[in-house]
C-alpha cells in the first residue's frame, strides 16, 4: 500500500511550498544569486513573469558537474554537516529550490567560472533533462525560466492580473536589495527598465527604492549591547502611512517578519501617530550571532525563531524611544529672514534710545465718524430698491437677463429665506460630529462624516458608470514622483481616475501632474490621496475591475469628506440628512460601519423612571 514517490511527483509537491508564484521563484534566484558573491544582478521579466522571468549575475559561477547537480533536491554547498545548521550564514541551504522551480517550468541555466574558457548549458522541462553542452557565455550564472506552472494549469489559472504580480516581483527584489546596498540591481519589466540601482550606502539605498521625498522622514536608530546590534532608520510621526508597506525588519542580511517586534516598534510611536495613519516606515537591521536564531523553521525562510525574543523586544522598543527623542520629532520652526528688519545691537556706552513721541487729538469723537458715514449711506438709500429685487430674483433661482435694466416690476416682492426648520424636521448637532434629530419612533443620531462618506461614495459610483463629471482646474498643478510598481498600478486607474473628475496626466520618468479635481467634491489633497489610494490597492488580492472601481470610491469619499468639524448651517445640515436618505444603503457607511442609530423613546423613558 505504501509506495516511493518518483521523483518529478516529490519536486511537484516540494514547488507547492516554495514556488507559489513568479514572485516566489525570483526570490530563490536573487538568493542564489548572493550567494555566488555576485556584484551586480540583471532581474528581466515578460507578462510579470508568468512568460519569462531571467536573472543574470556576475558571481563565481559553476562548473559542468556542480551546475547538473545544483537541479537535484536536497544539493547544496551550504551544509556538510548536522553542526553547519547552527551557523547558516548564506539565504539557502536545504537545495530545494532550482529542483521545485525545474518542476513547474522549463528551466534554461548558462553558467561559467572565471578561469573556464567556456561554461555549460543546461535545459530542463518539468524535471526532465532537455539538453546539456558547452556553451559561450559570460563569467557568472543566468537562470532564465520560461512558461511558470504551464504543467500545473490550477497553479497558473489562479495567478493575479500582472499589475499584483509584478508588484510581490518588486518586494521580493526590495527586500533582497535592501540587505545588500554594496550590489548593484538593474529590474525590466517587458523590455521597460523599471529599477537602475547602483551600488551605494544604506541610506541612499533606500531612497532610490522608496523615493526620495522618504529623506525628511528618516531618523537613524543605532544601538550595542552584548545581546544584539541594532541599526537601520524609522521614519517621522509625520510621515506615516494608512497602510504597512514600508516596513522592514532583516536579521543578518536576511529579511523576515515578525508581529512581535513591529508591535515593539508601534508602542514606541504610543500617542504620536495621527489617528488615520497608524503604520510609520522602519527599516530595522539586526546583527546577532547565528546560533541565536533558527531560520529553518518556515518554507520560505521568512519566519526566524530567536533565542533571547523578549529581551531584544525591549532593547528595540527603547531604541526606537531613543530615537524619536534624540531627533526631536515636533516639527522645527523654520524663520526666513529675508527681508527682516535689522536689530540694532545696544553696547555698553551709547546713548539711550529716545522713546517715540505719542500724537494725540483730544478732541476727536468716534462717533462723530460714524454719523458722517450713516449719512451718506442715507443719501444712496434710493439705489437699493433695485438691489434686493436683484437679491430677491437670486433666492427663488429665478432666471434673468444679466445685461436688462432692473425694475420693481421685473420681479416678485423678494420672500424672506426661512432662519429655522420647522419642529418636525429640527436638527441639533453635536460637537460638529452628530447631527440628532427626532424621528416617529425616537431621537436619532447621524454620524456627521460616516453620512458624508456614504454619499461621497454613491455619487463617484455613479460618475464611474455615467462619465461627464465636470473637472475644478488646479491654479498651481501638483507633480508626484511615484515608484516605478505604482506607475504601473496608475496607469491602470488612470480611466477610473478620469471619469470621476481628475486630470491627472502622466509627465514622464514614473512623475505624474495633477492638472484638476471633480468640481462637485470637496477639495482634498490630491497628492496624498493618491499615494493613500495605490496603497489601498496594492493591498487588493484580486484585481477585478469592479472591485478596482469600489476601492478608488471608498478611498476618495473618505478622502473628501475630511474630519470638518465646523457647524453647518440648518439647512446644511437638513440637506445632508435628505442626500443620506436618497442613498441605497442609508445605514451603513461605505466601509460598512453605521451611519446612524435610532434611540426609541421606550429607551429615553426609562432614563427617567430610575
């Protein structure tokens, strides 16, 4: 009954584990990559991968024995011994990954060491060997794997849109990237060069990653104790994000996650970050001796186990305390002194300063002013007749030729605006956050901004299937600088963005223009929106346009309806009760909170028979 899987089957059941998407198999070669002392690496990808994903280094390469090896499971150069586990100090070691990655595609490997005249060449298609020759070629190793999951059509159907896929493709390189500033990275996607990223120091590392407004956000972390050694940057209050993108922990050149140290990180932020953005960036390095971990306990090795968990929890979170104490995190005042008047510098032996000389009239009158003024407004009296019919005409809409002389019989006696609702429809707010008003059965209470989402959402809904919303031009456009994987993602909404009132227009090298905003919304900063709106959607598992579509309206109606706090006006506030209730779902909010709650007068009753 028990039988011996033959190999290809064990290498299926192995790329489960560690080949889940292109992404996956990238992550293996730029590791292998490192690991062969490479000092520069070429990563090309065609459709996100799923066609063609190449990495090309200039490491020490192979020989023809050790490259046909280096495809058989459990083949590796990193461990002799039992003992070799307790001091890994390369990416792999278990010698699994070019055997999983041979099994779910056709993999073409061309590798020479610097001293061969020639390399070897090696073509393996779903575990079987194609073909093996000498070959011309470059110093160093190129792994080319074409056709991912093409014997696995489940795996390949369940793929995400390119734009998902090239994105975990840009983190996996992120990462890598990150741990090693010293090592050069180039990135092509569909021939079109995304990442040129020399080799440099830490710091600059992360701002050709990231961006470089990131550099007035940064503050230094460094720490020593005889335990662990920390270094690396966390970033301003200020800067803060809605959603956890920029975050990265690493461990001896090795990236991991762990919830336990990024919740050390957020303690130390306690009562500083702004309440709707919860996630500041951290680029957090830790150096500890490597029988102190053990990264053996997860698949793809991003999971690490450490010895003294608690105590490094402590020195981290004082580290992070240290530092936002050290660089002062309130903002600093900056004084421009252009055009300042000068200070004169008193010394010891000048003369004093004459006070100044005071004028004063005793016998001007103020009000002796004001009765002037009240009569020459007297002597204009007859102008204003024509003036509240002109105002009159305006309060009933009333159409008008703004060229025709005005005249007491082109329009009606003006009837004077309504200075409060009537009992029935009386409205109280609270706080400038509620609105309460009665209702047949009891008192209900709006939440004034949740309401203002709900039908910021339902009219951009609208706009998205009817397009012909009309555009506010900006006075002075905004220029954003996006990274090269948020371009990408851009110019997928950039229709949705367009139908519901934006201008937005690309401007070259991954630089957008914010040239207008949806006259009907209220204004918002356009920028951070934007930068708020392709995170949300980087975090969008299935990239259905429907969805797409939901997501942009649920992050701009957030967006627009702000956090005012200013009273509005009874009618104001009876309009936006009215526009709630013409809503679909007036109850909820469009992140699915409620929107209102109705207190029965069973309910207030009660409160007063205790």
């Amino acid at each position: 009954m028990i039988q011996l899987l033959p190999d290809y089957i064990a290498n299926q059941i192995a790329a489960g584990e560690v080949v889940q998407r292109p992404a996956s198999a990238l992550k293996e070669l730029l590791e292998n990559a490192i690991d062969a002392g490479a000092t520069a690496v070429t990563v090309s990808l065609t459709d996100a991968g799923r066609t063609l994903l190449q990495v090309v280094d200039n490491g020490c390469g192979m020989n023809a024995t050790d490259a046909r090896m280096a495809f058989e499971r459990h083949a590796t150069s990193k461990i002799a011994q039992i003992d070799d586990l307790n001091t890994i100090a390369t990416f792999g070691f278990r010698g699994e990954a070019l055997a999983s990655i041979a099994a779910v595609a056709d993999v073409e490997l061309k590798t020479r060491r610097t001293d061969d005249e020639t390399g070897a060449c090696i073509r393996i298609s779903a575990s079987d060997v194609t073909a093996q020759e000498r070959t011309a070629c470059a110093a160093g190793t190129s792994v080319a794997v074409r056709n991912l999951f093409f014997n696995v059509p489940a795996r390949r159907k369940f793929l995400k849109s390119d734009s998902v896929e090239l994105r975990h493709a840009v983190v996996e390189l992120q990462r890598v990237a990150l741990c090693y500033p010293a090592v050069s990275f180039r990135l092509l996607h569909n021939a079109t060069e995304l990442y040129n990223l020399p080799a440099t120091h830490l710091r600059q590392r992360i701002l050709n990653l990231m961006g470089r407004d990131m550099n007035q956000w940064l503050l230094d972390v460094h720490v020593e104790t005889s335990v662990v050694r920390i270094r690396g940057f966390v970033g301003r209050p200020e800067g803060a994000r809605r959603t956890a993108g920029d975050q990265f922990f690493f461990v001896n050149s090795r990236f991991f996650k762990s919830p336990y140290f990024q919740r050390a990180v957020t303690n130390a932020y306690q009562q500083l970050l702004p309440p709707d953005r919860a996630y500041p960036a951290f680029f957090i390095y830790f150096e500890l001796p490597s029988d102190k971990i053990d990264v053996n306990i997860h698949p793809a090795k991003i999971e690490i186990k450490f010895a003294d968990e608690q105590v490094i929890f402590q020195i981290l979170h004082a580290a992070v305390r240290e530092a936002l104490g050290k660089f002062a995190v309130v903002p600093s005042i900056d004084f421009d002194t252009e055009g300042a008047p000068v200070m004169p510098v008193i010394r010891k032996g000048d003369p004093p300063v004459a006070p100044p000389q005071v004028r004063i009239d005793p016998f001007f009158n103020p009000f002796e002013e004001e009765k002037k003024k009240a009569a020459q407004w007297a002597a204009r009296e007859p102008s204003r007749g024509n003036w509240q019919t002109l105002y009159g005409g305006l309060t009933q809409n009333a159409a008008f030729d703004i060229d025709a002389p005005a005249s007491e019989t082109d329009s009606p006696a003006p009837e004077p605006l309504p200075e409060r609702l009537p009992p029935e429809r009386a409205c109280v707010q609270l706080k400038g956050k509620y609105l309460l008003t009665p209702v047949k059965s009891g008192l209900m209470f709006i939440d004034r901004r949740r309401a203002q989402q709900r039908i910021l959402y339902e009219r951009f809904l609208k706009n998205l299937s009817a397009p012909g919303t009309e555009v506010q031009q900006e006075i002075f456009p905004q220029t954003v600088v996006l990274s090269p994987v948020d371009y990408t993602l851009f110019e997928t909404v950039a229709d949705d963005l367009k139908q519901i009132g934006y201008d937005i227009r690309p401007f070259g090298n991954n630089t957008v223009v914010i040239n207008g905003q949806p006259a009907s919304a209220p204004a918002v900063d356009a920028a951070q929106w934007l930068e708020d709106l392709l995170a949300v959607l980087h975090e969008n598992a299935d990239d259905l346009k429907r969805q797409r579509q939901e997501k942009l309206a649920v992050s701009f109606a957030k967006a627009a309806a702000g956090n005012a706090r200013e009273p509005l006006t009874p009618l104001e506030a009876q309009a936006l009760i009215d526009s709630l209730f013409a809503c679909r779902e007036p109850a909820l909010s469009p992140e699915g909170k409620p929107t209102l709650q109705i207190v029965s007068m069973e309910e207030i009753d009660r409160k007063f028979l205790k």
